[in-house]
C-alpha cells in the first residue's frame, strides 16, 4: 500500500506543477508556497511509508508495528533528520546516503523544509517556481535513494 500512496502523492504534485506553470508570475510566487508546504509533506509521508514499508516486508508483525509508531511522529524531514532515521535501520546506509546527498541532493531536501517553516510562520522566503521544481526534482532523487537501499519499488 505505501507505493500506491507515494505514487499517488507523487501524482497529485506533479499535476499541481503543471498548472502552475501556466500562471501569472504573481500567482506562481503564491503557488510556490503552497507546493512547498506540500513537498515537506510528502518528503515526511515518504520516510515514514518507506520504512514502515519495508519493516512490513522483512520482520515479525509485532517489529513493524514498534518501527511504524516510532516513525509517526517524524516531522521536518531535513536531510539531517532523514540520516538519523536511516542509521537506526543501518550505518552502512546512512553513510552511502550521506555521501549521495551532500550537497545539492541534501541541501534541496533541507531547503524545502526551512521554506515551509518560514511560510507557515508568516515568514517571507525567496521562492520561486523554478527554483522549487528544482528542488522537488532532487527530493524525489532522495527518495528514490531511500527506497532502493530498501529493496523497494522507487
């Protein structure tokens, strides 16, 4: 179930892109922020399905249930959070994920998180559509990362 909902997030942000792109420079600017918000979202929903996921698939009920609560309540998924999170599953991952992230993978992962801070506390950010195509593009790369050193469908 946790791809269906993954592809089905996926989906839905990939046809709110491209209605963006059709708007007016002013609107775009006020559809980056809500596209923004809704990455963050997806990028948590990922980690928490990607590794509930692959728990399910690989342990006793009773283990994927413990990784599944733990993983509840994991927010703000910067890309120091998400290491965290592989490196309870394996260091070796968490190493490899390092050292495919650092830098622009990492640092986009990161930056969608500090802008939907900044945008859900009233803060004003610097965003633009462009720029957040970009950075989804590379957060849907660490996904696909994630996924693959579970030995699951990206």
């Amino acid at each position: 179930m946790s791809f269906v909902e993954i592809t089905s997030q996926r989906q839905r942000l990939d046809e709110l892109f491209e209605k963006a792109k059709g708007l007016d420079p002013e609107v775009q600017s006020h559809w980056s922020r809500y596209l923004c918000v809704l990455i963050s979202g997806f990028l948590e929903n990922c980690v928490r399905l990607t590794y509930t996921e692959y728990a399910t698939g690989r342990s006793h009920a009773n283990i994927a249930k413990f990784v599944e609560s733990n993983l509840k309540g994991f927010q703000n998924p910067r890309m120091n959070l998400i290491l965290e999170v592989v490196g309870k599953f394996s260091d070796d991952w968490r190493k490899d994920l390092k050292s495919k992230t650092d830098g622009q993978l990492g640092d986009a992962v990161t930056s969608i998180v500090v802008n939907r801070h900044n945008i859900v506390h009233g803060q004003s950010v610097q965003l633009t559509l462009h720029l957040l195509i970009q950075y989804y593009a590379d957060a849907l790369k660490v996904v696909g990362l994630l996924r693959q050193q579970c030995g699951l469908p990206i």
